[in-house]
C-alpha cells in the first residue's frame, strides 16, 4: 500500500513539472458531437430532435496568467444536424474567452462564454429565407490536461440567445418551418503551444 501510494505520489509531481505553465498562444483543433436545436413545423404543430453527427473546429488561442488564467479563442467550426427532412450545416467563428484554474498537476478546469458568428448556414438544397441573428452568445464549460506544449480538453458548449432560420421555396408543404441553430455539442480538443 505505501509502495502504491509512493508511486502516485512520484507520479502527480513529476506530471506537475511536465505540466504547461505561463502566458502564450498556440494552435488548436478537434472534433465536435453536436446536435442543433429542434425542427418546428407551424402547419403540422410538430418538432423534432436532431440526430447529432461530428463536426470539426481548428483554430488559436492565447492564455493569459498560470494558476488562474484567462484563455480567449478564436475558432473556426463546422457542424451537421441530420432531421428527417434533410440535414442543416453550419459554419461559424466562435470565440471563446474563458476563465480557468489548474486543479491538481496538470489538470485544470474552465468556463466561460462563447461569442459565435454564423458565416454561412445550409440546409440541404432547401433556400433560408432569414436567420435571425447572425450573432449569438453560449456557454462553454469543461477539463483538461496539459502535458508539456500539449493540450487535450473536453468541454461542454450549449447556445443561450434563441436564434431560429425559416425555409423559403422549400419542397416541404408547410412554409412556415423552422429549426433552431442553437448548439449543444461536446467538443473534444488537441491544443500545441507555440
């Protein structure tokens, strides 16, 4: 038991040595699992939950302090919510800043709110008559562990502001359609500082 217990303890510190410290910028990329909002149709008074699919960011990011920091991205994502009337892609620049503290050796946690711009938006080969606002806010929240230049971290992003696109010219019988582009997405990281 001391043996196992020396071990770990051997093990916290020398990962802690390994750990990122200090201020600097760096790159990022990964994987999301999201799903968007729900689909509304006025006509049939129904809606439906999306199917969620992967999606992928890349981006920088830059981190201000140590043991209590302050990390603002700027993100490029492109997400895919599959609905049986067809599936809506969405390309947004998201921008992050989040305020973090490290937990234990190289183990932090974060949280903060996510500035998005939707740069463009698609659904199928369906026209979008209007988005109502190309601007929205979120909330990201998550853990991670930096070893050395290397990041990995899973957070946790769902959209606050409504924010909602109507069909126009579409093939559907009901006009008045509707899907909420709000994410709920799980997003998976790989950061190297530079």
């Amino acid at each position: 038991m001391k043996k196992t217990l020396m071990i770990m303890v051997v093990a916290l510190f020398s990962a802690t040595a390994f750990a990122q410290s200090g201020s600097g910028f760096g790159v990022k990329a990964g994987l999301n699992y999201n799903g968007n909002g729900d689909y509304f149709s006025d006509a049939q008074n129904t809606f439906e939950n999306p199917d969620k699919n992967a999606g992928f960011h890349i981006g920088v990011y830059g981190k201000l302090g140590n043991r209590i920091y302050v990390r603002p991205e700027l993100v490029y994502t492109s997400t895919t919510s599959g609905y049986d009337e067809g599936d809506l892609k969405i390309k947004k620049l998201d921008l992050p800043v989040l305020v973090g503290a490290k937990v234990i050796g190289p183990l932090h946690v974060f949280a903060g709110p996510s500035f998005q711009y939707i740069l463009n938006n698609k659904f199928d080969d369906i026209t979008i008559d209007n988005i109502e606002n190309d601007f929205s806010v979120g909330l990201n929240i998550g853990a991670g562990v930096n070893l050395g230049k290397f990041g990995i971290d899973l957070r946790y992003e769902r959209g606050f502001s409504e924010n909602e696109i109507n069909f126009i010219n579409s093939n559907f019988t009901n006009v008045n359609d509707r899907v909420d582009t709000r994410p709920d997405q799980l997003i998976l990281s790989f950061s190297l500082k530079i």
